[in-house]
C-alpha cells in the first residue's frame, strides 16, 4: 500500500513461470529423472531467468521506466517456482490508453509464416487444449459441503524447490 500512495497505482502485472521443458533443464536430466526429480536445477535455473528477466525489465526498461516495482516468487502443487511481478512505471511511459497495451501485449496466434518462430513457441508453450463442447477441462459439483479451514490445514507444507529457495537464500519477495 506504501508503494501506490508514493507512487501510483501499478500499470503491469507480469507473471513468470518456471517451465520444466526450458533447455537449460532438460539438458541436465539424465534419460531417467524428469525436472520434479532435480529441485536444485529447477530452482537455480529459475532464479537465473528471473534475474535477467528483472534486469531487462528493470535497469533496462524494456517495458517502460520502471519507478516501482515489487514481486513474490510462490511454488506451485508440483513444486514448480512462479513469480507475480508488479511494475509502477513513471508518469511518460505510463499506458494510457488501450493502442498503448496493444503495442506491448499480444492476444492473438503469431501468423506462420510471417513469425514461424513465435508462431511455434507459442502454440508450444501457450495453448492448452484441446477443449471444446465435446472435451470437458471441468467439471462443476453442487452442494458439496467444503471445509476451508481443513483444506487450509492440509496444504501447510514446503515443496522441494521452496525449501531448495530458501536454503540458497534467494529472496521470495
């Protein structure tokens, strides 16, 4: 709350995943383990990527001067390390309008054979699928009674690569 009575409201909310297909992890599987079997590698490489990612982001403004920024690294059910990141940005390279979002942010399929690339990176690390009226992706339970506080009880743990984070001494926030 600090930061947006100093500084405003944040413009950017950037999530970064860990992706345990990255070839800097894969690469130093051996053809037995899969990247839930090497916690160090998983949380090292993320960090890795995270810093450069903060430092483009950051120090170099890539996305805008950066005034304010703050972020938390949590882990998911798999173990798997994330970051949600908010950017501040200074009052010129604020995005007022929506043509400014659309010059950073993309929605759409890349066309192949304009950016066969990024056409390809996306369909394989963006789309899932795939879904439709005939493949259910969920299904909806009525009147089934929850208890939160247990299942608030039940998740109190450490995964591997957060105890792996915390015993490097990297910072979560």
């Amino acid at each position: 709350m600090a930061s947006v009575l100093n500084d405003g409201k944040p413009d950017i909310f950037l999530t970064v995943t860990c992706n345990p297909s990255w070839s800097e992890i894969t690469s130093e599987l051996q053809d037995f383990q899969t990247a839930q079997d090497r916690p160090d590698l998983t949380t090292r490489i993320f960090r890795s990527k995270f810093e450069q990612l903060r430092a483009d982001v950051i120090d170099k403004g890539v996305l805008g001067n950066v005034k304010s920024y703050m972020y938390v690294t949590e882990f998911q059910k798999r173990g798997l390390p994330h970051v949600h990141m908010l950017l501040i940005l200074e009052n010129n390279d604020k995005l007022c309008s929506p043509e400014e979002y659309d010059e950073i942010v993309r929605v759409e399929i890349p066309h192949y054979e304009e950016e066969p690339q990024l056409h390809h990176a996306v369909l394989k690390h963006m789309i899932h699928g795939p879904y439709g009226p005939d493949r259910v992706a969920m299904e909806v339970h009525r009147w089934i009674n929850t208890d939160e506080i247990q299942q608030y009880v039940d998740a109190r743990w450490i995964c591997a690569p957060e105890s792996l984070w915390k015993i490097y001494a990297f910072n979560l926030y």
